[in-house]
C-alpha cells in the first residue's frame, strides 16, 4: 500500500511538471501576441497618423499654390507664383506616396478622389491663371474664375476631412478592437498565472507534505528496525532461557523415565510377586471373602502395572533421538498382527489391509501405532460379533485441514484404520487422543487412556497428524496422516 | 553318582528379592550352593577372600547402594581370577542402555526380574541349565536378554 501510495505521488508530481510547463508555453504564447498586437496597433495609430498630416500637408500645398497665384494675379510678379509651380510637382510626390499607404478600398476611393478633385483645382487654377495674364483682364472672367476654384477648393476640403474622419473611424475600431484584447488578454493571463501559482503552491504543499511523510516513515521505520532488532534480541534471550529450560525439562523427563522404570516398578513387581507366591501356596487357607479381596488386589495391581508401562511408553514416544529410517509399513503392520494373534484369535477378529507404502518413519514407533490401533479395535470389540478390522491407503495428497500447522503444500498418505466395534460419539472425537481421557469404565472396558495418546504422539513425530471418526453401536474409524 | 553342585552367588539390596531368589533355588530341582549380599560393597568384599570357591554364575542387580552393580561388573571383569564366572544381570529395569551398557562391559546375560514366582523359577533353571564354558554365543546381542 505505502509502495503504491509513493509511486503514485511521483507519478503527481511528474504530471504537475508537465501541466506547470505547458502553462508557461501558453503564458508566454500569449503575451507574444498581445505584445505583437500592441506593435500592430501602434502601427495602425502611426499609420493614422501619418495619413492625415500627409493629407492636411497636401492640403496645405495646395493652399500656398492658391495663395501664390493670387499673390501673382495681384503683383503679376513672377517670383510669387514660384510655390505655385513647386506646388504641382510636390503634390504629385504627395499622392505617390499617400498611395502606398492606403489599405482598404474606400480609402483608396478617397484617395482617388481627392487626387481628382485637386487636378481640377489646378486646372481651374491654370484657367484662373490664364485669366489673369489676359490683357486686358476680365474682371467677370476672374472673378466666376475665381467663384469655381472655391468651390473646388471647398469640395477639396470637405474631402479632406472625410478622409480624416474615415482615418479617425479606422482607428477608432482598432483601437477599439485592440483595448477589448487588451483588456481581455491580461484578464486571461492573470487568471492563467493565477492557476500556475495555485498549482505550484499545490505542488509545493503536495511534495513537502510527501516529504515529510517519507521521513516521518523513515523515523518509524528506523524506530521499528530498532525495536526489531531490540525485540530479536530480546527474542534470543528468551529462546536461550527456553532452551535451557527445555534442557532442563528433558534431563527431568530422563529421571521421570528412570523412576518410573525402575523405582516404580520394583515395588509392584515385589508386590505381584508375593501375590504369585501366595496365590500359589496360601490361597486355599482363605475365606470366600478373603479370595474375593485377594482377586481385586490382583486385578488392581496388573492395572497399576499397565499403566506404568503405557506411561513409560508414552514418554518413550517423546524421546527425540529416535532415528528414521527407510520401512515397509506392510512388514510393521505384520509385525503388530503377529504381536496381537492371540488377543485376535480371542476375538475371531480378522484384519484386510491393502497395499501400505514404504517411508522413511521410526519403524518401532509405526509398528507401536499399529498395535496400538489394532488393540484399541479389539479392546471396543462387540462381544456378539466377529472383529473386522479394515486397512485403507490413500494416494498422497495435501492435507485438507483448516487451522492447522502442516504443510498445505506437502503430500499426505492418508491410512484408514476402521472397525466394527462399538464405536464412539463424533463429539468425544478429539478427547480419546488426550492422556488418561477415557470414555467407558474399568468394569466395562479396560483401558490405561494413554494408548491413543501414544498413536497422537507418534504421527505427530512423524510430522502427520491422527483424527478420528466415530458411530455408536457401527464402528470407529482413524485417519492417519504422514507426510508421503 | 553324587553331581557337584552349582554355586551361585546374588547380589542385591532388596531383601524381598534375596528372599524370591532363595527360595525359587530351593524349590528347583537342580543342587544348588546360594549365597547372598546385599550391596557392591559386600560383594567386593565376599570375593576378595582368597580361600573363596569361586561361584558358577554372578547374579547382579544393577541398581545398590554404596555400589551399583555396573562398577562390580567393570571391576570382576578386569580381574583375571573370575574369567570364568558368568555373570548374569538381575534388574528390574529392561532400559536399551543398561542393556547395551552391560553387554559391553562383559555380562554374560541379562535377566529382566519377573512379577511372577513360577517365572522367575523358570528364568533361574534356564540360567544355570546353561552350559557356560561352551556357550559362544553369548556374544550374540540378540540373545543377551533372556526371555523365557
């Protein structure tokens, strides 16, 4: 999760990159363009400009030929009529270069115009000149001369400033155009720049915050290594103490073993032995009564006697040096027949066993389950019915116990052993494997209750495991796993 | 003609036991010559009596005070005066190494005491019954513990 959690915010931070970029591309693309418009505009203002002084110079021109030719036409002086003459080529390089600077039709048509209207004003000016040179002078003439070139000059004007009025619109509209850019264009980068910065605030934020996770993590993580290492320290101390204790409890065990072979038995046997003695020779000088205590000290001394040898069994069973060798379950099946023959024989009991496989076991051990089950089967026979006793072998296959520590992926033989006997409750199914648990009463039943415990502690050696299935009045089953 | 008798010779704490032991003799119907004491101690010194009619068969208990019967097994085995004493090892336990243990350091066999009069009756015949001085096999391990 914290893996996943750290690439992803990488991964944020590598889009923040990109997005923080491309919003400078489009800032800067932007701003080329207002200020591109702002040069063109400027242009425009410029160009505005220029054309209206070009026209009111033109007009101007014009008005100093008109005033030199009335300077001539009152002096008749030659030298007045000089601005006049320069006037005409002057307003001709005027028109040129006007011209050139005209963009849209109507101001062409304009131009045009103008440039009509002032050839016929220095024609009507030639005429008026014309007029005026004549001797003698026509005053009439002169005068409705003089009447029209007004005129034209007064269309001229009116002209003029059409055009600068159209000029002045163009700008206008421009101008117009340009502010609303203008005003729109900052708008949008302002905005633009403010969601960059908000984005790198964020970014900020998000990756301070990142760090400061990652070294709050690291801390911990430095703190939990520690404690780790302190924990397995301390874990080895323990597992230390555990082990001497173990030691201790083993070397225990050992006298417990020696006490109960020895110091237990001696005793007892001493015991069944002055019993064989007096059964022998004094039982005939008892009472009725006598015989009858005498028969129940015997039958309780051979019980004490069973269990001591079960318990020492048992704790035989724990011992850890057993060595495992390669062995034919069949032959250690046969072997704890043969040990029950007379018992089975007893019973009329019969055992079919199929095929059992060759592993690598405890062979005295297998053999004690064996006889051990087997007992167990004839021990809770039915009297009326004869003992069958049925060995099954399942192919290896993973054990399918929920909850417990074997191997899931390890492969299990799996040995029935069933019989007709008198079976258990399913519930008792796990009792019969603790020490000393037993389900029925000496006078019933027989038993120490430390047999099926051996058989749990067995396959547990063996690193399998032992259930059991029970049907009252029908049989019992046990399931035997070890590991193929 | 008139046979020599057997003699034998038990060590063993328990005066229950020496008691069994004497009298299952007695009821046997082989002669036999039975002396008894009753720890290591008292048995070094019994044979340490140079005008001592060295006994047939040695039965050993392994478990006396002042001195167990593994340290008189060791010392009779390493004195060449009673190499051809069998000894026979009478104890209460069966263990694997008190097996192994005895076999090794030289018995000659090994008697698990029984619970039951006429048995150890008929453990004790089989033992004497035996033809010491020819008996090879007691180096078989197979056959050291008797069994009736």
């Amino acid at each position: 999760m914290k893996h996943q959690n750290l690439f992803s915010a990488s991964f944020y931070l590598k889009v923040i990159f990109a997005a923080s970029l491309l919003i400078l591309v489009t800032i800067s693309a932007i701003t080329y363009r207002h200020t591109q418009s702002l040069t063109e505009s400027i242009g425009w203002v410029m160009h505005a400009y220029k054309t209206n002084v070009q026209v009111e110079q033109l007009f101007s021109m014009l008005k100093d030929a008109e005033t030199g030719q009335r300077g001539f036409i009152i002096t008749n002086d030659t030298v007045l009529l000089e601005p006049y003459n320069n006037a005409r080529q002057q307003v001709e390089n005027a028109f040129i270069q006007l011209e050139k600077q005209m963009e849209t039709k109507q101001q062409d048509d304009h131009l045009q115009n103008l440039h009509r209207l002032i050839n016929a004003r220095f024609a009507q000016m030639e005429v008026t000149l014309s007029v005026a040179r004549d001797q003698p002078l026509r005053d009439d003439l002169l005068k409705s001369s003089m009447v029209a070139g007004k005129a034209i000059m007064d269309s001229i004007h009116l002209q003029v400033s059409k055009m600068a009025a159209l000029e002045t619109s163009y700008l206008q509209d421009r101008q117009a155009k340009y502010e609303y850019k203008a005003s729109i264009t900052p708008l949008f980068s302002l905005l633009l720049l403010l969601f960059a910065l908000n984005v790198f605030i964020f970014s900020y934020w998000k990756i301070s915050h990142d760090l400061n996770t990652l070294k709050h993590k690291n801390q911990l993580l430095i703190l939990q290594s520690d404690s780790i290492a302190h924990a397995e320290e301390r874990n080895n101390m323990a597992l230390r103490e555990r082990n001497h204790e173990l030691e201790q409890k083993n070397k225990e065990l050992a006298s417990f073993n020696h006490v109960a072979s020895h110091d237990l038995q001696e005793p007892l046997r001493i015991v069944q032995t002055y019993i064989s003695r007096l059964t022998e020779k004094e039982i005939g000088l008892m009472s009725a009564k006598g015989k009858d205590y005498f028969v129940r000290i015997k039958l309780a001394v051979t019980r004490m006697r069973n269990l001591i040898d079960a318990l020492l069994l048992f704790s035989r069973t724990n011992r850890t040096d057993s060595i495992f060798e390669i062995a034919d379950l069949n032959l250690l099946l046969d072997n704890a027949r043969h040990d029950l023959s007379h018992l089975l024989e007893q019973k009329k009991g019969s055992i079919i066993a199929a095929q059992l496989p060759t592993l690598n076991v405890i062979p005295f051990q297998i053999q004690q389950l064996f006889t051990n089950l087997i007992g167990n089967s004839i021990k809770y026979s039915k009297p009326e019915v004869p003992l069958l006793i049925l060995i099954n072998c399942e192919k290896p296959a993973p054990i399918d116990f929920p909850n417990t520590r074997y191997d899931h992926a390890r492969n299990y033989y799996k040995i029935a052993v069933s019989d007709n006997g008198i079976g258990f409750e399913q519930m008792y199914a796990e009792n019969i494997f603790t020490l000393f648990q037993r389900l029925h009463h000496d006078e019933e039943y027989e038993g120490t209750g430390i047999g099926l415990s051996i058989c749990k502690k067995i396959a547990e050696n063996h690193g399998g495991l032992i259930t059991a299935e029970g049907k009252p009045g029908i049989g019992a089953t046990f399931f035997i796993y070890l590991p193929a | 003609m008139e046979l020599e008798p057997i003699y034998v010779l038990l060590a063993d704490d328990d005066d229950s036991d020496r008691m069994f032991f004497t009298d299952a003799f007695e009821e046997i119907k082989i002669k036999t010559v039975v002396q008894t004491v009753k720890d290591g101690v008292e048995l070094t010194n019994y044979l340490s009596v140079p005008e001592l009619i060295i006994p047939h068969v040695l039965f050993l208990d392994l478990n006396m005070p002042l001195k167990g019967g593994m340290e008189c097994l060791v010392e009779i085995r390493q004195n060449n005066r009673f190499k051809d004493m069998a000894i026979a090892i009478y104890s209460t336990s069966a263990s694997e190494e008190d097996i192994e243990d005895t076999f090794v350091k030289g018995a000659n066999v090994y008697i698990k005491k029984p619970s039951d009069f006429n048995q150890l009756k008929k453990l004790l015949t089989k033992v004497i019954s035996m033809n010491w001085q020819y008996h090879t096999s007691w180096l078989n391990k197979e056959i050291f513990l008797l069994n009736l």
